[in-house]
C-alpha cells in the first residue's frame, strides 16, 4: 500500500514555498506563450484519490495563465445519453486545439478508479477500458497532443485529516460527499484498482508520473517544476511598450456621481 512506502519527510516551509511557486508561476506563464506561439497541443491528466491534493495544484498552476489558453475541464455525473456513447467521446470535444492547453481534472480514468470500485460499469467495460486505453493515447500522442499524467499519492491517515479538515471548515464543507466518506472505507480497493491501471496504462510512451502529496506545499511545487521541464520551451521576447499620453477630453461632462448606485461601502 501507498503509505507504507513513503518516508516520512518535514513539511515545506511556508515562505520558501511561496517564494519557489512565484519563480515557477513565472515560468508558466511562459511556457504559455511558447505553447500559443508554437501552437502546441497540450493535455495533462491529474489523477488520484479523494483530497490527494490535485484541486489545489491546478488552481496554482491556472492563477496566472490566460484561460483561452490553459483552461481545465472538470466533467460531472455522464448524461444518460453519454452513458450510451463509445466511451471516450465524451472527452474528446475538450481535447485541445494548436496553441492551447488543457488539464483534465480527473480524467477517462474515472472507469479504472471510482467506476471500478463503487460498480458503476460492468467488468466488460472495465476491461474493454484498460485494453482500449494505451491504443487511444497512443493515437492522442501520434496526432501531435503532448501528454503528461500525474497520480496524485496521498496515505491513509493525511486523507482522513483532510476529510476532517473539510468537515469542520464551511468553506470546504462542500468539498466533502457520501462518496468521499465511502472511499475513505474502501482505501485498499481503491490501491488494488490502482495498481491494475498502471499495470495496463503506465506505458513507455505514455507513463504514468507519481507525485507523493502528503505535503501539499512539495507536492504543488514538485509537479509544476515537472510540468515545466516536459514541454521544452523559450522564454519569447517582447517589443517595449510605451503608454500613450492621455488624452484631454474636452467637453466632455461627466453624469454627477449622486445618479450613480454604488455598492454599499461595508468596510
């Protein structure tokens, strides 16, 4: 199991963490242009358990990037028509176009891990999945889409704290459903449908890249300067720009502040 096999390690020091997310931030942002210059096509899968963390990464790596160019997608419950659709199709609208970014939150994999372990696909789509998967990324990867998968590893005792987290906090109240909860009591077979999914789908041409999220703070770090360095890029040069001088608009009058309804001043 995951959290027998990770060393115990002190956690990240705030304010080195801020200061390493805002150099990596910088980066990202240009890795954003060269993606749009270039017209790279690029998807990255964030997979893992319940509270391993991936929200809180890709809010970090979004917070600076322009959403026409880096945008997540984030699927809910499949409508009864997609239930009956060839499987993948439901995700390939999102898929990017040249220039464009995209980070799958929670992914395809979703019938390898929670569809597996709570019974919501038979064992004929179960495997017809894990047979099935390494040949559409493989057609994904030969089309030109660089794709990068990233599973998130959290032990058993850090994810209860952070359920508890969430239970006690009304602002991550929301965050927390009955199906959380059943994960949690469901840990093991949630490890065992794991290790079957990288047995089928950790491929040479499409590996699968652990990140240890026991430390939000590392593990949110460690992933984006991974990220950085699996699509080679250049920071772009940019002309100088000057603003121009402002213009006097005379003879233009304003309306009087008075007809104007402003939000309350609370603070």
């Amino acid at each position: 199991m995951e959290s027998n096999e990770k060393p115990k390690r002190k956690k990240i020091n705030t304010r080195f963490y801020e200061k390493e997310l805002n150099k990596l931030q910088i980066e990202l942002v240009k890795l954003q242009e060269w993606i749009k210059a270039k017209g790279l096509k690029v998807v990255v899968i964030f997979e893992g358990r319940d509270a391993a963390g991936k929200g809180g990464t890709i809010a970090r790596i979004t917070q600076y990037l322009n959403p026409r160019i880096c945008r997540v997608v984030a699927l809910g419950t499949p409508t009864e028509r997609e239930k009956t659709q060839w499987y993948f199709q439901r995700y390939v609208p999102h898929l990017p176009a040249a220039g464009e970014m995209v980070l799958f939150d929670r992914s395809w994999y979703n019938r390898a891990g929670v569809e597996k372990v709570m019974g919501f696909c038979t064992t004929d789509e179960y495997w017809e999945f894990l047979r099935s998967c390494p040949n559409f990324e493989r057609m994904l990867i030969r089309s030109g889409i660089i794709l990068v998968k990233y599973w998130f590893s959290v032990s058993e005792d850090e994810q209860e704290k952070r359920f508890r987290s969430r239970i006690e906090d009304p602002t991550k109240r929301w965050k927390i459903s009955p199906m959380d909860i059943k994960s949690m009591q469901l840990f093991v077979e949630y490890s065992k449908a794991k290790d079957d999914m990288f047995a089928y789908t950790d491929t040479k041409i499409s590996p699968w890249y652990v990140v240890d999220a026991d430390d939000k703070k590392r593990a949110r770090l460690n992933c984006i300067h991974h990220l950085l360095s699996m699509v080679p890029y250049k920071e772009l040069e940019y002309k100088p720009i000057e603003l121009p001088p402002r213009k006097d608009n005379k003879g233009y009058v304003r309306p009087p502040i008075s007809e104007m309804t402003f939000v309350p001043s609370v603070y």
